[in-house]
C-alpha cells in the first residue's frame, strides 16, 4: 500500500492530486475504515480530506487536495505531510509534499 502524489512541488494555486493505495482483504475490498489528512510541519492538522468505510476495489482512491485549509483559508508555501490512517488495521503512512509559489 502507499500513498503517491503529484506534482511534487506543488506551483501556486496548482492542486495536489493523490493516489491512495490502501491495504485489501482476500475478497478485494478496502480492510476497514481509512483516514486521510494533511498536517502542516508544526503537527496541526491543515485539512481533512477523506474518512469512513470505503467499498473500492483493487486498485486506488483517488482524491485532490485544493490547497485550502479545513477553515477555508488557502496553505502557504511550505512543506505537509499526507497521512493515511487505517486505525482497525493498525497502519499509518506519511507522505511529505512541498508547496511552492
């Protein structure tokens, strides 16, 4: 399983598309409820992005992350880190994305 991300940097204004591929039980389906956050550097969360039971098939969760803050506000340049939580399943991965101007 893994998290991909592009681009990487990210230019200003340009969305950061993901690609979740989370870990599968025998019959293909996502094992369990996922999570999936943005964290800025400081450890705060900077935006929430996906959450629940996810009925997917083999393959991956796509999402987009628009820049902007759970408050609304649109992130600065900077460095975040992307984690993806399966917490039934006891996994997390973290991926480091940078925005530039």
């Amino acid at each position: 399983w893994g998290i991909r991300a592009w681009p990487v940097p990210s230019g200003e204004r340009e969305p950061v598309e993901l690609a979740l591929e989370p870990p599968l039980d025998a019959g293909g389906q996502v094992a369990g409820d996922f999570v999936v956050r943005v964290y800025g550097v400081d450890g705060r969360q900077v935006r929430f992005l996906a959450s629940g039971a996810q009925s997917v098939v083999v393959g991956e969760v796509r999402m987009r992350w628009d820049r902007r803050m759970d408050d609304g506000g649109e992130a600065r340049p900077g460095v975040y880190f992307v984690r993806a939580e399966a917490p039934s399943r006891g996994w997390r991965l973290d991926r480091r994305l940078v925005l530039i101007r």
